[in-house]
C-alpha cells in the first residue's frame, strides 16, 4: 500500500510537481487504509519543511460588525441592514479588548456595510497601530478590499497602499470560498468571483503584502472543484510568492449532524492541501472549524500551525461551530505537546517568540 501511495506522489518528493491528474487518482479513495498511507507521505513533507514543531499565535479575531449587504446563503454570521441580530462593534470597545487580551495579532474581518466604511476601517487600523505599536495587523479580506475600493471610488492599488501606511502588516485568506462558479452561482452569487479574488491577492503581493489563503469546503463539491481550487491558488503562489499560509475551513453546519463533515474527510483536506501547494510555507489546522481534536491529528496529516488563541470570533459560532470561544496559550501548547510535537509560539510572520514561562 505504501509503495504505491510513494509511487504516485514521489514527484512531489522529487521536488517536482504533482499535477492535477495524479492528485485526482490519489484522493479518489478516501478509505481509511489509503488515507493513513497519504498521511505518512503529507506528514513526510511537513516535517521535511518545519521538523517536528507545530506553531500557535496568540491572537485576537475581532469581526467589528456582522451587518452585511451580500446575503451569502451558507453565512449564519451575516445580518441585513436593521435585521434585529445585527451589530457593531465601536473603536473604543474594540481598543479596550485588545488592551485586556494583549495579543501577539489581530485578525480583522467584518461585512460589506456603510457603517463600517473605508475611512473608518483605515482609521481603526491607524488606530490600533498608534496605540500598539508592536501588534500584527492583519486585516480585512480581498472582499472587503474590493468593496473599499468601489465604494471610495480608488483604485485598488491606493486603498491597500493606504492600509499599510496605517499600519497593516498582511492579509486575511477569508472570502474565497470555493473557486468554482457553479457553487458561487448557487450559494453565493452576489460574492467576488475566484478571478477577482485572486487579483485583489496578486496586487497585495506585487506591493509586498503577506496574505493567507482559504478555501471553504462542505458545499456538495466535486473532488475535482476542490482540486480546481488548490491548484489555481499554487499558479498564482508560482508567479507571486506571497502566500504565506492556506487554511482549509469546514462548512460549519451546526446542529444538523447528518451533514457535518467527518473527521476524516477534514484531515484528507490537509493533507491534499500539504501535497499540492508545495510553494505554500504553512498549513493551518483550523480548529475552531474542525475542532480541537481533529486539529491536533492534523498535525500528523501535513499541518504545522493551529492558528492561535481568538476571542471574539463569530464568524464560526455564528454558523454552528460547536468548538470553544477561545483558548489560552497553555491550552494551545498542552493539544500540540499531547498530539507529539514541539510547541512553539510564533508572531504574525511566523517568527518564533521566546517567553518567561511561569
């Protein structure tokens, strides 16, 4: 068995390329047997590139307002202008929070809304950096930026040129859902397409912004849309570089357990992510989509970051995560400790942080 799944993978080993034929005979089995047989070859590449350390970030997910005007139908997170669960959250509250929480990173995502306008997200960037000026800011997806853009009627390139005045040092991966305009017609027509998407994230790197990567997956996709989007996301990886991480994130499906996503079928996910985005230097282990357990599995599957700590994230919880609000960073190094790796704290670039351990 094992020879066989080196067999088909062996270019990637190689340092070559593995193309979109042999990655579609390789997952076109997930049976338990065959899938432990592609997480020792994932995990080889892992460890090939990070040892065994597994990293964490203490950070804090803040999502100032869920009001949103694009109506996504798989979003349990977003509210229409006036709907009664709708909010925002005001610069003072958000300032107060990362104060309390002293975070390594802030991971910034909202909704398209006139509350939340251009000027007033560049200023509570502009914000955060005066009052904390060693904090990572990561902030606003290529949706967002976008509708910045359009909104302000600015070119694309100033408004992120903007940002990083102010002080944002890189970008979220949200917003790209799946790459395929099937699903987009059916479940989130209204959205930037896969081409917009990846533009807003080809000009960030011509200007030299670290962005992430995603992909939501759960929707009832082929094996092949799910390939279709990997793989458009390494072409531009190719010509750009700037990708520094991609996190695979499970439709959140809440109480409706006949359609959660098995275990398995998650880890696969990273694993196949770890195969084909070779140019890719991380692989997220989301856990507040997969949970913890899972996560920590995952590790062993071709991840080698658990994101961080969070608080006050909704996004997730707001579809039905079941998983908790947050995590303190003991927590976060007891799961990796407990899975068999080497625990270690990092920053927004991923460079290792050192701390007096009480």
């Amino acid at each position: 068995m094992m020879e066989a799944v080196h067999a088909r993978v062996s270019p990637v080993k190689d340092d070559e390329l593995l193309d979109r034929e042999a990655a579609a005979a390789l997952f076109e089995d997930l049976s338990p047997n065959r899938l432990f047989g592609i997480a020792q070859v994932a995990n080889g590449l892992r460890e090939a590139r990070h040892g065994r350390r597994a990293t964490f970030v203490d950070n804090l997910h803040v999502n100032p307002s869920n009001i949103c005007v694009r109506a996504c139908k798989f979003c349990g997170f977003a509210a229409l202008p006036g709907e009664a669960h709708a909010y925002d959250i005001d610069e003072d509250s958000i300032y107060r929070e990362v104060e309390a929480q002293a975070p390594t990173e802030v991971h910034i995502v909202g909704g398209l809304n006139h509350q939340w306008s251009y000027a007033r997200s560049l200023a509570l960037v502009a914000g955060l950096r005066e009052r904390f000026p060693a904090l990572y800011i990561k902030s606003f997806t290529a949706v967002e930026m976008d509708w910045f853009a359009r909104t302000a009627k600015l070119s694309l390139e100033s408004v992120l040129e903007a940002f990083v005045d102010a002080g944002m040092n890189g970008m979220p991966g949200g917003g790209a859902e799946l790459f395929s305009e099937r699903i987009r017609r059916e479940h989130f027509r209204h959205k930037l397409g896969a081409d917009a998407w990846l533009e807003v994230h080809e000009r960030a790197h011509a200007l030299g912004i670290p962005t992430n990567a995603t992909m939501l997956y759960g929707f009832g996709e082929t094996l092949a849309e799910r390939l279709h989007h990997l793989f458009r996301l390494r072409e531009v990886q190719a010509r750009t570089g700037g990708f520094v991480s991609f996190i695979p994130l499970a439709m959140q499906y809440g109480q409706d357990s006949a359609r959660v996503i098995p275990p398995f079928e998650n880890l696969a996910m990273v694993a196949m992510a770890r195969l084909v985005l070779d140019n890719i230097p991380h692989i997220k282990a989301y856990w507040p989509m997969i949970g913890t357990e899972t996560a920590a599995a995952a590790l062993s599957w071709g991840a080698d970051d658990l994101d961080g700590t969070l608080g006050l994230e909704k996004i997730a919880h707001a579809s039905g995560a079941a998983t908790p609000k947050q995590m303190a960073a003991a927590s976060m190094r007891r799961l990796i400790e407990t899975a068999g790796f080497e625990a270690v704290e990092r920053d927004g670039a991923y460079r290792p942080l050192v701390r007096a351990v009480a």
